[in-house]
C-alpha cells in the first residue's frame, strides 16, 4: 500500500510541476508550418493512459527521439514543449487517438494562445506565429526556440500533439544496386557491417517492405539516406555515402543498375537526387571598345572585354556562393535542393580560414541529410547557412 501512495504522489508532484507557470526562455518561438504533418492536437488526458510518459532533453531531434521511444505504439506524442528538461513524450494505441471525441486545433499544440487550464479547452489570446504559452514556452535546439519541427507540433500546455510512429517517406528507386570494381562497388555506399533478412515479414507488400526497412536502416545505419531492399524477401540494407554511388556516375542518379535487376531495388530520399540546372543562354553581342593612339612611326590598337574569372566574380565573391545565393532567392524545391547540395561541394576548397571551412561543413552536412519532404523550415535554415557563408569569405579570405 505504501507503494502505491508514494508512485501516486510522485504522479501527483509531476503533474504540479507541469502546471507551475515558468517562462526560462522569452516568448516568440520560431516557426514556419508550410509543410505540416498530419497529426492530431488533444486534450492531455482525453487519451486516457499516457503510455511510456517521460521527461526528456530534445536532443539534436526532438521528433525522432520521440518516435524511437515508442517503438511498438502505434502513435507517439509530443506535450508541454520546453518544460525542464526540455520535452514530454508519451506513446498511445491506435484506438486510444483515434477514439478521441474532440480534437483541439493544431495552433493550440503549437502554443499560439494562452491555455486556461487542465480541464477545459478554453486557450485564451490566440496569435499566429508567437508563443503565447509561457507555462511550456518551446523546445531550445543548439540555441533557437521552436514550436514546431519539420512540421510536427511539438506540444504545449495540457495539449499533446499525436502523430504516427509509421512515417511515410519519399524514396525514388532504382532497378538493381551497383557492384562492379571498374565502376563502383557496394562498400563505397552502403554500410556493409549491417543487413537484415529476418524481421521483415514475407507476407508485407512491396511498399510496406520498403517502408519498414527504411526504419530499420535508420535505427541501424548511422547517416542512412537509402536502402537496398528486396520486394520479394526480407533482405535490407542501408546506404550511407550517396556520394561515392553518384560520383561513379558523372554525379547523377540511375534508373537501373547492373546487379540483380528485378530482384532487388536500391532507393534514396528523394530530395537527395540531383536534378539537371535549368539554364537560359541569351546571347549578347561583345562589345568592344578599339582605342588608337598615334605615335611616331607606332600604332597601338588595344582590344577591351570584359572578363569574369570562374571561381571568382569581380568583386571577390566566390561564384560557387553567388550561385547558392541565387538558388536560396528562388522558391525551396527538391530540385533546388539538388542543386544547392552539389554547389556547396565546390566551397570548402576555396579558402583556408577555419570558421569558414566549418561552416561550409556544417551547410554540408544539412544538405546531405535531406529532408523526405523539402519544406521552408529547412530551406529557410540552409540559406542562412549560405548568407553567414558568404559573410565570411567576404571577411577573411
């Protein structure tokens, strides 16, 4: 009985923590929705028992640490964004969300009004884009305060933000994978020291197939931006150096490769696929400008064009930054997305200086993650990326 009454206090002590009205961090998280999740927004407690209920740092990703940590649910949820530690993940069955009576409005689990309490719906002084719930004021992530990440809100107060612990992915595949010495051989791109034949069922469609060993490569497989997967068997495995496959290549992606075709198929993010630059050619006539100076007994004709170097424009830029910058101007896209990850492979060579080659790594490094969706969020992250680039080169190179 003791037992009891202390593991009911202890429930009863977090609870109350979670109610305190705290604000460690200044209002306004950052936020952009353009590619929102399908998700659910409820009440705390409408779900009933809150499964696998923790308090927990964010992490570099807050939503797939959630979603590993319920493994085996069905759904998992994200609550009260920014309250000590930095997080609450909790995890639900299939019935207990979708049972739900009355779901609250996404902005709600996004803290953009001011609950009245744990019992009632009543959110108070809603506005767009704040955060105007101080009780669990946003998730700090390497310095920067969110309500939202890739489009899954991340909780507020008594609001828990459900989502599918399935996620759907973009993966564009290819007929067969490459293993040939004189091209390029498996090692080069795929983590050979993992592979799976036993726990996909044989009885999964091909697309569950490749859904579920794509979860398994990214729980295996450090970096996994692919896979190799059989339709008709349990054999996965994951890719995890893109670059080496496409540099055997000119640098393009394949639609078929040479090593059992029809048996197994080999597919990557889509936003990782570099997509051909569309170029406009307007021809303009040269301009030149003869100047002739007479000296006794000696013509000079001198011939004046106009010339920009390819690594450098005239004022110094970089091209490379200038053609990222160009990119960053226009609408995010996968194609976009493309383009700027094989720009940015040309900076870091270009200057020695320490802080630059480390943010060039950093730009690098996003950009090879990807994204199974390309939405603003990311976009708007790796083109500040590229601005404080070119701050730098500009400086001190």
């Amino acid at each position: 009985m003791l037992y009891f009454i202390i593991v009911a206090a202890a429930c009863l002590a977090q609870d109350a923590i979670q109610a305190e009205e705290v604000s460690v961090v200044e209002t306004g998280a950052r936020r952009n929705l353009a590619g929102a999740q399908e998700g659910k927004c409820v009440m705390q407690d409408s779900v009933g028992t809150r499964h696998e209920w923790i308090n927990t740092s964010p992490g570099n990703d807050p939503v797939e640490k959630c979603r590993a940590h319920c493994d085996g649910y069905a759904y998992f949820g994200m609550a009260c964004a920014g309250q000590i530690n930095g997080m609450y993940c909790t995890c639900a069955e299939t019935q207990q969300v979708e049972s739900v009576a009355v779901e609250r409005p996404m902005y709600e689990c996004l803290g953009e009004c001011i609950p009245a309490g744990a019992s009632t719906g009543i959110c108070n002084s809603r506005t767009p884009g704040s955060r105007s719930d101080t009780n669990c004021p946003g998730m700090t992530i390497d310095g920067q305060l969110y309500s939202e990440w890739n489009g899954y809100a991340l909780g507020a107060s008594w609001r828990t933000a459900y989502y599918s612990v399935v996620a759907s992915v973009d993966l564009t595949c290819a007929n067969g994978y490459e293993n040939v010495a004189a091209t390029v051989l498996r090692s080069a791109y795929v983590d050979e020291d993992w592979y799976d034949v036993d726990t996909i069922p044989d009885y999964f469609s091909a697309a569950d197939k490749e859904q579920a060993c794509w979860d398994l490569a990214q729980l295996n497989v450090p970096n996994s931006v692919g896979i190799i997967y059989s339709p008709k068997d349990g054999y996965c495995r994951g890719v995890n150096n893109l670059d080496n496959l496409l540099n055997a290549f000119g640098g393009w992606w394949q639609d078929t490769y040479s090593h059992e075709q029809n048996a197994k198929s080999l597919c990557v993010l889509t936003s990782m696929i570099p997509v051909p630059e569309t170029t406009t050619t307007t021809t303009v006539p040269e301009t030149t400008t003869t100047t002739s100076t007479t000296v006794p007994e000696t013509t000079t004709t001198t011939t004046t064009t106009s010339t920009t170097s390819a690594a450098t424009t005239a004022a110094g830029l970089s091209s490379h930054i200038q053609k990222l910058q160009t990119i960053c101007d226009g609408k995010h896209s996968k194609a976009a997305w493309g383009r700027a990850r094989f720009a940015a492979k040309e900076l870091r060579e270009e200057c020695d200086h320490t802080a630059y080659r480390k943010s060039v790594r950093h730009l690098r490094t996003k950009l090879r993650k990807g994204t199974n969706k390309v939405n603003t969020r990311h976009w708007n992250r790796v083109c500040k990326n590229v601005v404080r680039i070119e701050k730098l080169f500009t400086k001190n190179c």
